[in-house]
C-alpha cells in the first residue's frame, strides 16, 4: 500500500507535524519551518506512516 509518511516534533506522534508525500523526497529538514517556528531538522521526534497529520504535505 503506497501512503504518506508522517513526521511529528514530539514522540507518541504529537505536536506540531509535516507529511512527505506518497514516493515523495525531502532532502534537508532544516527547510521545513514548524507551526512553532522551529527548524523540522532540530526536533522532530517520531513518525509513523499514514495521513493522520493536519500539516503540510512536501514534495507532493
């Protein structure tokens, strides 16, 4: 099954979030700005896949 992946700042998938797109690619997280202001590549702290996240979709 092809799905988005989703990335969330805080463990047991919390907090401010962003997907990568189903086949999709982010090189370099410190290009994603979080609801908070935070760099994605400093804090994020688990993922799991699905479309469960209410953030932005990259390379979509």
């Amino acid at each position: 099954m092809d799905t988005r992946i989703s990335v969330y700042r805080a463990p047991y998938f919390m907090g401010p979030c962003f997907k990568i797109a189903n086949y999709g690619s982010v090189t370099n997280f410190a290009y994603i700005t979080l609801s908070g202001g935070q760099n994605a590549n400093d804090v994020m702290g688990g993922h799991r896949f699905g479309n469960q996240c209410s953030g932005t979709v990259y390379d979509s």
